[in-house]
C-alpha cells in the first residue's frame, strides 16, 4: 500500500496546488467550469483584451448554455457536432461557428496537454466553411448615377475614393492625411 509519507506528499501537493487556483478534479470538472478556469489562468494576460473578451463571449454566450454542464471528460465529437449544427439551425454565420469552433479546440487542446483528457473532441470535427459571396461591382453607369446622388453629401469624398480606387470599408475609414502623396 500507500505509505505515510507519500498520503503526506500528496495532500500537500493537493494543498499547494488549491492554494495556487489551479485544481482540477477531471472527474467531476465540468465543460463550463473548465472554461471558466481555462480563460482566467491560460487566456487572461496571455492574449489582448480583445482576444480575451472575444473568447469569454463565445464560451459563455454559445458554449457554456449548451455543453457547459457536461463532464468535461464526456465531452465527445457527437457533442461538438450538435453545438454547432444547433448554432447553424438558430441561424448563427459559419463564419460565428468557426469562431466557437477555434475557441472550443484551443480550450481542450490545453485539456489533453494538462492530462485532463486523453483526446480533443473539437479536433475531429471540422467547423463550417462560410460561403464565398460574389461580388458584383456596379457598372460604369450605377457608379455615374452613385456620384451624382452622392454630390454635395458629406462623405462625397469617401464615396469617390471608393469608388474610383476599390478599397473596402475598413481601408477607407483607416486612411490618414499621411496616407495622402500629392
């Protein structure tokens, strides 16, 4: 059997780690409770704000209402698949399902090398493929009839910008007076 000192060395390894907030009992950790650890002790300080922000949404908006009370050990592609089929039928973007699915593989990737659990469930899923959408371009004459009601507006500018250099929205609302080589 177990020795004394080694009940010893393990409790205070037990109590060492509590005291550090880092204890996980895998057998009873939910999803939802790991996620939670999972973004104050690995994703807090370690990524922006924005990342950081953009990942507690996700968990706790998309995932944690649906696979949050499932023992994180249980946790299966059959799951994954259902979150995701689910958020797709609500009418949720692939593009917003991609995200929940990037989210939820780098949480259970940090799981599997923690030895949590033996396997990635979200790895053997793949995440939806946004559709591309066409582009259609006005022509020649919607671009004449596009200035002429733009003229004497106070983004007339913006819009002759846009319209004659092909930028996107994000590329023209960037621009700075640096930007500008007369």
């Amino acid at each position: 059997g177990t020795t004394r000192q080694e009940v010893a060395e393990e409790l205070s390894k037990a109590l060492s780690d509590r005291a550090s907030g880092f204890v996980f009992d895998a057998g009873t950790l939910t999803l939802g409770g790991y996620l939670d650890r999972w973004l104050s002790h690995s994703v807090r300080g370690s990524v922006r704000q924005r990342t950081f922000e953009r990942y507690e949404q996700i968990a706790r908006v998309h995932i944690k209402p649906t696979l949050g009370r499932i023992k994180l050990k249980a946790i299966t592609p059959t799951h994954v698949r259902g979150l995701y089929r689910e958020k797709l039928d609500n009418g949720l973007a692939p593009r917003t399902v991609q995200y929940i699915h990037t989210t939820l593989r780098k949480a259970l990737k940090e799981a599997v090398q923690d030895g949590l659990i033996p396997r990635n469930a979200a790895d053997a899923v793949k995440s939806p493929r946004p559709a591309k959408k066409e582009i259609n371009p006005l022509t020649p004459e919607q671009a004449r009839i596009f200035l002429e009601m733009a003229s004497g507006d106070r983004f007339e500018a913006l819009y002759v910008l846009a319209i004659h250099c092909g930028l996107r929205e994000g590329e023209l609302l960037g621009l700075k007076w640096d930007d500008l080589d007369l």
